[in-house]
C-alpha cells in the first residue's frame, strides 16, 4: 500500500468518524427533546391528577359542610318554633291577665 492510499483510508475513516460523530450528536438532540417533551407530558399528566383530587377532597368538604349547615338550620327552627309556640302561650297569658284585670278594676269602680 502507497502512502497515497494510506492518507485516502485515513481521510476516509475520518469522514466515516465525522459521519458517526453527527449522528451521534443529532440522536443525543433527539433523545434529548423527547425526553423533555416526555417530562412536559409527565409534568401536565400530575398536575391534572392532583387538579382532580383536589376538586373531589373541595366537593367532598362541601358537601359535608352543607350537610352541617342543614343540620344546624333545621335545630336553629326547631328552637324558632318553640320560643314562638311559647310566646304565643305568653301572649294569650298576658292577654287573659290584662282582661281580668281591667274588668276587676271596671268591677271595683262602679
């Protein structure tokens, strides 16, 4: 072999490594770009997930919460209720006394 072929291997064998080198270089790029577009999709998949569970735990509260405030409201009416009902024997009471003693008094005058 002449140093002629020789040197045409050697530069052959360079482009060859060159060659690789790039393919190297753009399948790095490429596994690299997937790799963040697969983080993105990670990242967006986690935060619908944990959107969800935070939505279902505020649906959940709420509906416990309503469900104690119902609660409280009808106790709240049954006490309404009864301080009325009671009022409403404090009036006819009041009422009957003050008749009685109007006429008591009527009585006594004449």
């Amino acid at each position: 072999m002449n140093r002629t072929d020789i040197l045409s291997e050697i530069k052959e064998a360079e482009q060859r490594a060159d060659e690789t080198v790039a393919k190297a270089e753009t399948e790095r790029k490429s596994a690299v770009a997937q790799a963040r577009r697969d983080a993105v999709a990670r990242v967006q998949q986690a935060r619908s997930e944990m959107s969800e569970a935070y939505d279902s735990a505020l649906a959940a509260e709420k509906a416990k919460l309503d469900e104690e405030n119902a609660q409280v409201l009808a106790a709240g009416k049954e006490q309404a209720d009864a301080i009325d009902a009671s009022a409403e024997e404090k009036i006819k009471e009041v009422s009957d006394f003050l008749k009685n003693a109007f006429e008591r008094a009527i009585d006594a005058s004449s």
